[in-house]
DNA sequence: GAGTGTGAACTATTTCACAGCT
DNA sequence: AGCTGTGAAATAGTTCACACTC
C-alpha cells in the first residue's frame, strides 16, 4: 500500500481504467475481472493486476472486481475526489480549448483564473464566468484563490518564466503544453504534453512501416 | 544504423534534440556535447550518445556534434524534410487550436482537410485558406489529397468510427486527442494524447509530495 | 471453475565505464 | 585533454505462472 515507488506509467494507467469503469458502469455492469479491462484497453491482464494491487486488494478471487468499489478507490487515490484549484496560462486558442476541454473541468480540476500576457485580452470575458486577467495578477490570484495546479499554454519562450512566476508563488503542479523543456524543482509534480514531438513520433513510425513493412 | 527496434522514447527525444539543436543554432553555436544537450534537456549525457548512436555516428571524438550536420540528419529521420498531408476531424475549440498550433503547420505537416460532422459548421471557413467539411466527404479528401496523417480532435464516442473510416481509405498514422483507448490495426502509427490523463497524474504528484515530503 | 495477488523470470531501458579517436 | 561510441552492468517495467480464495 505504499505509493512512493510506484511508476508514473502505472498512475497514468490507473486513470485510464477509471475511465474505462466509468463506461462499463454505465453500461449497467457490475464486476470486471483484469482480463476484460485488458481486452479493453489493449493491455494485459497480469498488467492490470500488478497495477492495481500497489494499492492493495480490490478485487476478489474467482469473481473480479466490484466497478462501483474499485471506481470509487481509484478516485480517492488519483485525488479526483478533491477539488483541484486550478489556473491556465496563456489564452490564445490552445487555452481557450482547455478551458473547455470535458475532462478538465468535471474530473476535478476547477478553473479559477485565466491568465495572458496580451492587454489587448485583459478584460474580455474567457467564458460565462471568468474574464481574463493580466499575468501580472497571477502572485496574487495564487495567494488569495489558493490555485494549486497551473496549466501551461504560452508560447515556447514565455512558457520558463510563467512557470518560475507560479511556483514562486506556491502552485504545486504544472501542466505544460508548451514546446519546451521546463526546468522546476524536484517537488513539483509537472506534466509535458508535447503536441509536435507525437506527430514526429507517428510520422517516424509510418517512415519504418514503409520501409520495414512492419 | 538499422532503425527497427528503436523505441518510441528514443523516437521522442530526437524531435526534442532537435528543437534543442534549432535553439542552439540559433544562438550561434556551431557545435555541442553531448553533455551539453542534456544539461539543456535534463537528460544523461550517456542518454544522448545512446539515442544518436543508433542512427550512426553523428559526433566527433573529443569535439561533438556539428549542430547542422545532427540537426538536418534528425529532421531526415524524423521524416520532417518530407511534406505530411494531414487532417483534422473535428472542428470544436480543440481542433481550431490544433489547426493553428505552431509546430504542426511548420514541421512538414500540412493540413490539407479540416472535418466536423456538425451541419452547422460544414462550410464556413477553418482559416484564410481551409473550410470545413462534412466527415462524410473523407473518404474522398483522402484519395484525392492523398491525406496520410489523421488528428483526432472528436469527443470520445466518436473517435474510433473516425479513426476506422480513416483507415479504411489509407491514413497510415493517427495523433487523437480523444480521451478513449483506440483500437488500430499493427501496420498503423498512432500517438494518444490524453489531456485528463496528464492532469491527473500531476494531482497524484501533488498528493504523494504532500504525503511522503519529496 | 474462475480469477486475484504476487514472487520470480523475462524484457526493455538507462546508466556506467572505458577503449579509441581528434 | 576532451568527448564519442558502445559493450557490460544496473535498473525499471512487464509478463508469467501458480498458490490461494471465492
């Protein structure tokens, strides 16, 4: 039951089975075994034993694991029961489309400030409930709105210093979109999603299929 | 030199040397270590070697590597000198941002069709040069455009019948966005990006920091 | 009988360490 | 002297296989 060692790649997978309970709860059903999760999802069985056993025994042998239980647990852990204070930076399309991504907003993740850099942006309303603001005001939106995880969506160059500025002043977590490697430290929790490095990586991987032919 | 088994890791972190190179060369720096570029990348200079030496040798005992030389032998690799023609399904906040993102336009991939099934949208104009098209007019913008790359920009219920129908008519890679496991025949290259997911592993960082302090 | 939980075996990836070039 | 290229060692992650429970 100790989660300190325990892979970024088995946290990841966590949530995609909580994902996958949800729909199969919808679905009306009850119990899963790790097989059926694993057909699912395209993994293996054993795979999605290991994983859920870091955190104890969900499941119970000969019949599977109860959705509703299992769902609910990896909830509590992955911290999707907790409100998450959280602030975008930068609204140029890339944050508006987060702002309004499913599954930001429902999952947890409560957006309560947005922030951009262009005074021209200052002012107008993000959406029904937010306006954005200048990035100046982040130091203080921080400290009096308590926000715990900033979501990154500046260009390259501003994206460091936006970073510095939301850890100075106490933001926990970073999500970062922005094509560049940050540097933070050990005790922040950070996030790249590298949206040109994946298409380079399917472009390479079409490359090999024709040569190779798989 | 035989580029079969390589990993998608060592795939992803070429596209970033790359852009690392680009930053460099752009300073003026002719030439890096290996040692260098991971100071930059928060990676093992060990790690670098590794990763360039599966293509050849780029370097120069006791010099480097020539950051032109390096940089133009990466973007042949990584299939960037080559144009990509790709699309985009579905044009809701996500698919204009992606539309727009720079480092898909500008890496060889050239957008060619922009898709939605929403008869409201169907017709009006992506951007200066691109409208909307039904999704029903795929099948044909890929044997016409010769489209090869497919972003997937839906909501999760309709990713995989897309993503089939891609298939079906030749696309030989997928990057979605959609938050749902996607089923793909081998021969197919596919990148999932999933936004929800990243959140929420930064969340159970933040959580095991306040827990275990570092 | 069916299906979990888990040590042990296996496989993949990273890091070390050093011979060999410039 | 400095730095690459690369086998070998170390580490991390996945899969197997089976004892154990329902």
């Amino acid at each position: 039951m100790y989660t300190s060692r325990i892979s970024k790649q088995t946290i990841k997978r966590l949530a995609i089975y909580y994902r996958c309970l949800e729909k199969l709860h919808k679905e009306g059903i009850r119990t899963v075994s790790s097989h059926q999760i694993g057909e699912e999802l395209g993994l293996k069985a054993s795979q999605v034993r290991k994983d859920l056993s870091y955190f104890g025994g969900f499941g119970k042998r000969g019949v599977g694991y109860e959705i509703r239980t299992l769902a609910s647990r990896i909830s509590k852990i992955l911290g999707m029961t907790r409100s998450w204070k959280t602030c975008i930076v930068g609204f140029g399309n890339l944050g508006r489309a987060l702002l309004h991504f499913p599954g930001i907003r429902d999952k947890g993740f409560n957006i309560v400030g947005v922030f951009d850099k262009d005074k021209k942006k200052v002012g107008s309303a993000a959406d029904d409930l937010l306006r954005v603001e200048d990035v100046a005001s982040i130091p203080m939106a921080i400290r009096e709105r308590g926000i715990e995880i900033g979501v990154i969506a500046t260009p390259a160059e501003d994206a460091q210093s936006v970073v510095d500025l939301l850890i100075k002043y106490g933001v926990k977590g970073i999500v970062s979109f922005a094509p560049t490697k940050l540097s933070v430290p050990e005790r922040i929790s950070v996030e790249e999603i590298d949206i040109s490095v994946a298409l380079s990586s399917v472009a390479f991987g079409i490359i090999r299929m024709e040569r190779d032919g798989d």
